[in-house]
C-alpha cells in the first residue's frame, strides 16, 4: 500500500504594522511648518539589537514595542519633536529617540548639543520639564533622520507632532541642571503672602544675592520641581508654600510672586547663558543681582512690584499651557570669569493673584566658553558612622573658626519641622574637624549639620 503523505503548516496571522521595523521607517517629508501622525504600538514589536529608546532601563523600564519614521528635510531646520496621546483614547507613556544611520543594530543616537554629552533623546530624566516625551534636533539637507517611538512599559496610542523648535540654545556645557537644589521664598506675615517690602524696605535691593538679605529667610536648599497646586502631569517635589506638603498654596487672591535663589562656579570663561525649563506662569532671571532675561513677563512690567504679573498662561503662537510646555530665554552678552561663583535668582510670576497652581524647574546652558563646569559644594560635607556605642552615631565635619555649628533631625528631609539635637550650639574644633555622637532611633531619622 502506497502511503500519501500530508505535510500541514500552520500560520499564525497577526496584525501588521507597516513601520513597526526599521526598514519600514514611515517617510516623512519635513518642510518646517506643524505635522501631525497617529499611532498606535498595541501590535508593534521590538526588533533585535534594536535600542533602548529614551536611557530606558532593560530592567526597570524596558522599550517594548516601537515605530519608527524617517525624516528629511530640503532646508535645515531644527525641530521640535513632541510624542503625546491628544485626540487619542488613551496614552501611550511615551519615550522617542532621534538617530543616524543605516542598519537597526548600528544607530548613532543625535545629539546637537555638540560639545556636551545630551543625547536628542527626551524622557523625564532629561528633559523633565513637561508630561510627554520631547526632543529637539537640528536637521540639514542629505541626510536621514530617524525617529523612534517607544513606550515605557507599556504600549498604546499616540500623536507624533514635528514643528518648528522655540528652543535657541547651542549650548557649550549646563551649569545648572533639571531637578536641582533650589532657595525658594515667598514673603508672608501672619501666614498670608504680602509685598516685601512691608517687611525689608530694601528688599528689591537685596533679595538677589545670599549676602544681603538677612530680614526675609529663604528655604533651605531644596529639589525642583517646586510648586503648588495641580501641575499637569508633573510630580512636584517641594513646595513653594509649604515644603512639608507641596500640594499647599498660598490664599486666592495673594498668590503672585516666588523668588529663588542657586549657585554654580564656571571652570572655564562663560560667555552667555541659557535659560530653560518649567515656569508657570513666567519667570524674571538675575545673574550676580542683574536683570538678564525674562520668559512670559512684559518687558515694561515692574519688577519691583510683587503684584507684577505673568503676560498669560498660554504661550505665543498656540505654543501651549504654560504648564505644559517649556519656556526659553537667553542672555548672551553675560560674561562670567572662570573660578568665581555666580549666583542665579529668579522670580516666578503667577498669571493672577487667584492662579491656583505655581511651578518651577530650570536647567541653564553655557552659550559660549569653554564652560566647564565645577559642581557646587556647600560650605562643608558633613558625615555619619557608627559610633563604637551599639546604636549610637558619630557625625563629622569640617570646621572652622568664626562659625558655630548645630546638628538637627527629622523624620523627612522635605519637612519644615527640623529640630536641634543639642541644647546649645557647637562651637568649632581646634583640629578643624567637629564629631558629635547622636542616639540612633528605631525609626527613619535624617540629620543635617547647620551653620548658625
């Protein structure tokens, strides 16, 4: 008997996705004016060697499904590439890459930051200062331009815009970066904000610079964003009002102005700086107590005037909410010698006494320069061990003469509610160096070390 074989294959048929792959990149003809594209990654994949678009983690936050789209321009043009889920019925938590190159496994991710190591790669760590996934780049003639959408995590759909960039930095080194220790202080007697000067009629004067204030107190040094009230799709970490509880604002009807105060030390000559981050509603900057610049403030306004008012809450040319979209400003005549601390102050302007929400984050660009930066040190670095008591801690730090010294706990290192371990202020040690030995508690405790 002769036997037929039956051979039977099964196909799996999924949906396709026509730019799921690289090599399937959909075109797209950039002439500088906005454009739209949705999409979807439900049923896209990741191909292999394919990137971690974003600085994703494999781990934490792993890319799991991406699309892509090449881009080509007939003008340079530096673009501004904004991933978010408008009109769509639910986002997709988005990170987007830009790159060169000709093969998957081979990419070389674009920078234009030329002389600094900012990939034009947009998520929360780099750039923080709005919801959704943003990213500008710089394009020229010839060459192709590849753009990746990912999800962190998770797929879903989403809106792709190209529009022309509001952003005019080519920046040479930050001094400042996203997410920074920030001074931050709004003026207030019994317990509702008033003009400063009721309380230091120099105060305009003086605010600007660490030095000269001593009526009105800013805050301790403390993370961005700051703010109050519900910022869209921002987790704001200190409060401006109340840095125990950043969700705290001030009274309806007096809620105008914060100022701020940082330090940074250039390495190298700066010639020109920066500006650029999240200001709800705008922002007046100072370098060493000089105006330089100013973002959504009138250049006409009073900047003595507390009661001086942001020019709206939506940005010129349907840029966007001002919570949502990040501002920029320059001040390129600003020249700042190598080795000499500068101090940068801001005053945050709301759109109204009654605006129900602030909020601030900042990173500032060198323009020119070499600009090499020096992190900032505060006055002294104080550190803990276990002392040779069971449950018992030693707390050093360097001292010298002239300053006394208090050691202080809390149980959060955003509270206001820090208190002095010891009775009377330490006075400094003839070795340079101060060690006192605190009680460990059974419970989360933080210390710091202060200068009186």
């Amino acid at each position: 008997m002769k036997l037929n074989a039956i051979l039977t294959s099964v196909l799996m048929i999924s949906p396709l996705i026509a730019n799921d792959n690289f090599v399937d990149a959909e075109p797209i003809a950039y002439t500088g004016t906005d454009r739209d594209f949705m999409g979807n990654t439900t049923n896209a994949s990741r191909e292999v060697g394919e990137p971690n678009h974003g600085a994703l983690d494999d781990l934490l936050r792993p890319a799991v499904a991406s699309q892509w789209y090449a881009v080509t321009v007939t003008e340079a043009h530096r673009i501004e590439v904004l991933v978010d889920y408008e009109g769509v019925p639910s986002g997709l938590d988005a990170v987007v890459a830009v790159y060169t190159g000709t093969d998957v496994q081979n990419l070389n991710l674009l920078s234009r930051y030329s002389d600094t190591n900012f990939s034009a790669f947009s998520r929360r760590l780099h750039e923080p200062f709005g919801e959704f996934a943003r990213l500008n780049f710089d394009a020229v003639p010839g060459t192709t331009y590849y753009i990746a959408v990912d999800g962190e995590g998770n797929k879903g759909p989403y809106r792709l815009n190209l529009k022309p960039s509001r952003d005019p930095h080519n920046p040479t080194a930050e001094m400042i970066t996203p997410d920074s220790d920030w001074r931050a202080l709004i003026a207030r007697d019994s317990g509702v904000p008033v003009d400063p000067l009721t309380i230091d009629d120099e105060f305009f004067d003086k605010w600007h610079l660490s030095a000269n204030l001593t009526t009105l107190g800013f805050t301790v040094p403390s993370p961005t964003p700051m703010g109050y009230g519900n910022i869209n799709g921002l987790d704001i970490a200190t409060g401006l009002w109340n840095t125990a509880d950043p969700s705290q604002q001030p009274p309806s009807g007096n809620r105008y102005t914060a100022y701020l105060r940082a330090t940074f030390t250039p390495d190298n000559q700066i010639d020109g700086l920066g500006f650029e981050g999240l200001f709800d509603d705008g922002a007046i900057f100072y370098v060493n107590g000089v105006e330089v610049a100013r973002s959504n403030v009138d250049p006409a306004a009073d900047a003595l005037n507390w009661q001086t008012v942001a020019q709206a809450t939506a940005l010129p040319g349907a840029a966007g909410d001002t919570e949502e979209v990040i501002q920029y400003a320059t001040a390129p005549d600003v020249v700042l010698p190598a080795g000499v601390p500068v101090e940068i102050s801001v005053s945050m302007h709301n759109q109204s006494g009654g605006s129900s929400d602030m909020a601030f984050n900042m990173r500032i660009w060198a323009l020119g320069g070499d600009g090499v930066v020096v992190p900032f040190e505060p006055p002294f670095l104080a550190t803990i061990s276990p002392a040779t008591t069971p449950g018992r801690y030693d707390i050093s730090w360097p001292s010298k003469a002239g300053e006394t010294y208090q050691i202080q706990s809390s149980p959060s290192m955003e509270s206001d509610n820090w208190t002095d371990v010891f009775p009377s202020d330490i006075s400094p040690s003839g070795t340079g160096t101060n060690t006192s030995n605190v009680f460990g508690s059974g419970n989360k405790v933080f210390y710091r070390v202060i200068i009186r």
